[in-house]
C-alpha cells in the first residue's frame, strides 16, 4: 500500500528511525536490484501511474514502500505532472531525493520544482527547498537509508555518472499563503483533468 493518507490531504507520517523487518529490507534490497533498476524506467515508469490511478492512489508498483503523488508545474510549459516518488519525514517536514533510478540526468520533476517550487504531495501544499548544506545532506541520506537500503548504492552509481542526487526538504505551506498576490498558486493543478497520474519524467 501506498502512505497517501485516505483525505488525500497530506502522506502518512514516514518515521525513518523506526526499525523495519526483515521481509520489508529484503523487499527494498530487491527493489533496488540492478534487474529491477533496468526495468524502472522501461516498464515500471510507464505503469505505475497508472495503476495509482486505477486504486485511488492507494497502490503503486513499490508495494510496501512509502510512496506518495508528488504535483509538480512543468518547468517548460507549466502544465501540471503528476510522479509517484518514494519519500520519508524529517519532523514535519517531508523528504524526497532525486534518484532518477540512479540514471546520469536529474528527474523531470526535480527541474520542475526548482523552477516552481510551491508543489503538493499526496494533495497537501507544501514548498520544496533544495538541500545545499553539506553536512544536511549526510544526516538525511542516512536517515533515507533506513526507509530504503538502496539509496546507498544508488548514490554511488549516479557519483560513479558525475551526478550528486538532489536531496528536496517539501515544508508544509499554511492555507494563509496558499495565495501569493491573489493568485492561487496551486490553480493549474486543480484545473487539470487529473483522472490519471500523469508522469513528467520525460516531459518538464
């Protein structure tokens, strides 16, 4: 299942320091295999959205793994994108990081939030902040490692390409600012036909 809460007014509450089991670390081990890393972006890609569609959000491809609808702009057109991202918390704050399945290039929504950085995930608005800090950035790719084993080894594969992997801090945005200038700055997304998720990975 996936940690949308059922509102779809914000993702359940990923602690990274709770201990998992066994079956959970052997399932993300295998989710991070170098098999199932080649198929991500030839077949897991294209269908996770849509059987995220077909279940309300509830399910997706990584099965236990938490994982939530991640709304960007599109950095190009502005056009609303919708990818399911793995993601955990750090106090309220949410964290995702930019793996791309450990490919050379940086995700398509990675470049859309940089370029409009008010987004929502699993329906609650928040801000992503681009993690710059050195020593930040260790202490939540550490915590991430708990959620999912592989970011290690995704980590040093994308290093190996010359990539650092973005890591994104998503701050809860409060109804107050959900505005800027009267202009509802999440206006485009619920403008949208949304009876799919749609996947930017390719298209910002």
């Amino acid at each position: 299942m996936s940690a949308n809460d059922e509102t779809g007014r914000g993702p359940r509450y990923v602690d990274p320091d709770r201990r998992r089991g066994r079956m959970y670390r052997a399932y993300a081990g295998l989710i991070g295999s170098g098999p199932v890393r080649w198929l991500m972006p030839r077949l897991f890609w294209k269908l996770d959205p849509y059987v995220m569609a077909a279940t309300g959000e509830r399910f997706g491809l990584p099965l236990v793994l938490p994982t939530a609808v991640l709304e960007t702009r599109g950095a190009k057109t502005g056009a609303a994108r919708r990818n399911p991202v793995l993601y955990f918390h750090d106090g309220q704050d949410v964290i995702v990081i930019a793996l791309n399945g450990a490919r050379p290039a940086n995700p398509a929504w990675y470049h859309n939030l940089r370029r409009y950085p008010y987004v929502r995930l699993a329906g609650k608005p928040m801000r992503a902040h681009v993690i710059r800090d050195d020593d930040e950035r260790e202490r939540l790719w550490h915590k991430g490692s708990a959620v999912f084993g592989p970011y290690a080894k995704f980590r040093r594969i994308a290093a190996a390409a010359g990539r650092t992997i973005p890591v994104v801090r998503l701050a809860p945005v409060d109804q107050a600012v959900e505005t800027v200038g009267g202009l509802d700055i999440f206006s485009s997304f619920d403008s949208e036909d949304h009876a799919g998720v749609h996947d930017g990975r390719t298209t910002p």
